[in-house]
C-alpha cells in the first residue's frame, strides 16, 4: 500500500501501522485530493476511508 501511495503525484510521505490498520499521508492538496487517496488504496486492494 506505502508503494500505492508513493506513486500517486502530490504524495510526498506516506506512512503505514499495518497494526492499527492506519496509514498517514503527507500530500500537497493542490495536486491530489484526499478522495483520490482512498481510490488509489482501494484499486492496490486496500479499501479505506479518510479520518482527520
């Protein structure tokens, strides 16, 4: 999923607890939105929602 996330443009960090089921990404919100995120962990297999 941290590859996924990684590839996405905009996406500059991305941090995974496999433990607490949680990822935390660092993005630049001009080029990526938080919904496009989610899609690109539910097209690597990963469905998710988004918790500020």
């Amino acid at each position: 999923m941290k590859k996924s996330l990684e590839k996405v443009a905009g996406v500059s960090q991305a941090r995974i607890d496999f433990a607490k089921k949680t990822a935390t990404v660092t993005f630049d919100a001009d080029k990526i939105s938080a919904t496009a995120l989610t899609k690109a962990t539910t097209d690597a297999g990963y469905p998710s929602t988004v918790h500020k």
